[in-house]
C-alpha cells in the first residue's frame, strides 16, 4: 500500500533512517568495541585459570606419593573449588583416560560455536562459547609424580551478560523516545500544511477573500506568505477583470438598445410616410439581427465570465432523466419544423437520475440550439440517451456536419471558436459554456465526427 500522508511518510522515513543507523551502530560496535571487550574476558579468564593451576600445582607437588585421584588432600582442593565456584572438574591422563571427575554424566561440552584462544606460557587452552562470555570450557595441564594431567574445567554461571543485546535494546529505548519526541513536531509540520492546503481548496471553490494565517519564519510561513501575496493579487486581477467585464457589457448595451430604438423609429418613419423600398427593409432587418447576435454574444460571455470567477452551489435532485427528454423536446418541435429538420429518438427508460437539473437543462439546451442552427433543412437530428454504469446517465445529439478536420475538431469546445466556413450566425461560446457546465456535474463532454455527422456525447455520474 502506497502511504500518501506526508505525516507518515515523514515517520516511516525517520524510523527507517533510525534502523539503519541502529545496524550501522551495532556492526561498529562488534568490529571495535566487541573484539576489544572479548579479549579483555580472554585475559582475564586466563589470569584467573593461571592463579588456579598454581593453586593446585602447589598441592600436587606437596603430594607425590598417591596417585591424583586417590589423594585425599589433592581430591578435596578441587571439590572446594568446585563448590565455591560452581564449576565442573574432572581429571585425565595424558591419554585421554579420565581418572577422576566432580559429577556424574558426560563430559562433552564442546560445541561448534566457540572461539579457542591458546596462552602458551602456561598452556592453557580455553573454548569461549560465542555470545555467551561467562560460559567456557578449559583444559590446564599439570605435572604429578613425573607425568602430566589435565584438569578440565567447565564454567556455565547461567547469568551471561549478553552486552549486545543490553546494547540494542538501549539503542531501541533511545530510538523509540526520539520517535516519540519526534510525533509532535511532526504533527506541528503537517497541520500547518493542512491549514494552508485547506485554504487553497476555498480560494480554488471561488473563495477570493481567503487568506492563511501560519506564523513563523521558517519554509512553510513563507509559503503561507507567498500565497498570501498570491491571492491579492489574484482577488485584484480577477475583481478588475469582473469590472471591465461589466462595465464594458454595460456600455455596449446602452448602444445597443439606442440603437434599436433608433431602428424601430425609422422603420415607423418609413411606414407613415409609405415608403416601402425592399433594399431598405432588408438592411433594417439585417440590423435587427446583428444587433441580436451582439445582445446574444453579451449575454454568453457574461455567463462564461461568471462561469470562470464564481460558480455556484449544485442543486441536485432525483428526476425521471427519459421524461426529462421528452418534455424538453417538445418544445423544439416548431422550432424543427421551421427549420425543416426531422427529429430521430432513441432514448431507454433506465430509471431515475440524480444531478442539478437546471444545469443538465441548460446543457442539454445549448447542445440542441447549436445541432439546430448549424443543421441544413432536409437533414435529421438524432438524440440518444441511456446508462454507462449503474449510477451514471449518457446523452448525445448528432447532426449533419461539414467535414472537419481533427485540429477543428479538437478546439470545438475553446470559447469564440466557430467551424472554418460555418454561415450560420453564432458567437462561439455556446460550447464552451457547455462544457464548463458539465465539468461543474463532475462529468464528460465530448466530440465525435463520422463522415457527414458530428455527435456531441455528454457523461454524468
């Protein structure tokens, strides 16, 4: 699983860099430390087994006349030691052959993991057991009536002082303590983040007046400074943009209407004096109409304008999306048959919707206008309507189209664009509302041309 928080990206990385390190540690400490405390125990063990072998060879040499084992005096030294000591003793001849031993079983407690260190002064060899300091087995040789035992000595306390491990849990408590101390600064990091993170979220929903308040002098204040100075000069570019546009919406408008008033004045004029040049009719009505378009094209880009710096909440509400169709078709009956275009359906009834009808509405509307409006008479418009998934509806209208090319085709839906060649009146922006208004519903728009048809397909949730 990918982690995506940055607070446990910061904790995973700073107790994965803390296991590294701990193995780092506990290496160097094996390599120097360890090897040095090791043959520290090997000096020291071997300084007490010589104490020990003078020990007893000043009693065999004091006893000369028995034999080792049956020495009472000899027999009773090594039993005290071995009481007092705790240790394992036990005699052998130079052939290997024990004669005497201080317990009862087998004497076999060599095993693969030792390390042997030999002191050739004295000849004593030991076997230190590996990891275990205070566990050895130790072989010393003495001189008795003119031949030379063994004495095998097995020390086992059962109390080895592992220092590797006191080591690494140390270093564990160490580690653990940091991360802890760690978890706060941590959070401290992240909710400051999230602070500013969260008020990128409003300015992006249209909030412009948002501001982030992280104190500090460190990399995130100064990113929080940084934004700051960017939603200034955003919330002034976006509030002058928005003046301009409506100032200037507003200074064309009041042209436009004295000129339709001026317009309908020279056509009463013209009408009470019975003046009925067709020249003249026909330039009067083709101003009605540019003055119509410059109306519509206002309209449009006060909409998309704001569209683009204030979009409002979503309504949205459960509906029957075929009877939606079908009531909004109706209306564009009279509207087709003047324009002389059939209308061909094929629309399933898959149940109920849920979305901002309004929009879909307004969608569904812009789409149909423009199929109408750039349709020749003659032709047919196809609607389409149906489920892609178990919560998702899906819409088209196709049209007759003049061929495009796939440059055209890909900046259909850019604001002020029209089709190379098109006659029909329009602004361009008609598409571009469209599609803003569905990413607004979390869907898809997109378009489609086959030979001499265009399709427009609409996906929503």
């Amino acid at each position: 699983m990918i982690t995506k928080r940055l607070y446990l990206k910061i904790l995973c990385a700073f107790l994965g860099i803390l296991l590294i390190n701990m193995l780092l540690t506990i290496g160097l400490f094996m390599v120097t430390a360890g090897r040095s405390y090791k043959s520290y125990i090997d000096r020291q063990t071997i300084i007490k087994l010589k104490l020990f072998k003078v020990m007893v060879q000043n009693e065999a040499d004091r006893h000369r006349n028995l034999p080792a084992e049956k020495n009472p005096d000899f027999v009773r030294l090594l039993d005290t030691c071995t009481q007092i000591f705790g240790i394992k003793l036990w005699l052998t001849e130079p052939g290997g052959h024990i004669i005497w031993q201080s317990f009862e079983g087998s004497v076999d407690f060599l095993s693969d993991k030792v390390h042997i260190h030999v002191d050739h002064d004295s000849g004593i060899t030991v076997y230190h057991y590996m990891l275990k300091w205070e566990k050895y087995y130790a072989i010393i040789p003495i001189s008795y009536r003119s031949q030379g035992l063994h004495i095998h000595l097995f020390v086992d306390t059962g109390k080895a002082t592992h220092y590797e491990k006191l080591f690494l849990i140390g270093f564990l408590v160490v580690g653990i303590t940091t991360t802890l101390m760690l978890i706060p600064m941590i959070s401290y990091i992240t909710r400051r983040i999230n602070r500013l993170n969260q008020s990128a979220l409003e300015f992006a929903e249209g909030n412009l007046s948002v501001r982030t308040d992280i104190k500090g002098h460190d990399e995130i204040a100064k990113l929080g400074d940084t934004f700051n100075l960017m939603a200034d000069r955003l919330e002034r570019l976006v509030g002058n943009t928005k003046e301009l546009t409506a100032n200037v919406s507003h200074e064309l408008r009041s042209p436009l209407a004295r000129l339709r008033v001026s317009k309908e004045l020279i056509l009463d004029k013209l009408e009470h004096q019975g003046f009925s040049d067709d020249a003249v009719m026909r330039l009067l009505n083709n101003m009605e109409s540019d003055i119509g378009d410059l109306d519509t094209l206002i309209a449009e880009a006060l909409a998309l304008s704001k569209m683009n710096y204030q979009e409002s909440a979503l309504a949205p509400e459960t509906f029957r999306f075929c009877d939606f169709i079908k009531s909004m078709l109706d209306a564009y009956h009279p509207l087709l048959s003047n324009n002389g275009l059939a209308l061909d359906l094929n629309i399933r009834d898959f149940g109920k919707a849920r979305q901002d009808k309004a929009l879909v509405k307004s969608v569904f509307s812009n789409l149909m206008d423009n199929a109408i409006k750039y349709s020749p008479p003659g032709n047919s418009i196809r609607v389409s309507a149906g489920t892609v998934s178990p919560k998702g509806l899906e819409f088209s209208i196709t049209n007759t189209c003049a061929p495009m090319s796939q440059k055209d085709l890909d900046r259909l839906f850019n604001p002020f664009f029209r089709i190379p060649g098109q006659k029909a009146s329009g602004t361009g922006l008609g598409l571009a509302i469209a599609k803003k208004q569905v990413l607004r519903c979390k869907g898809n728009i997109h378009a489609e041309h086959t030979g001499r048809t265009i399709c427009l397909t609409v996906s929503l949730p």
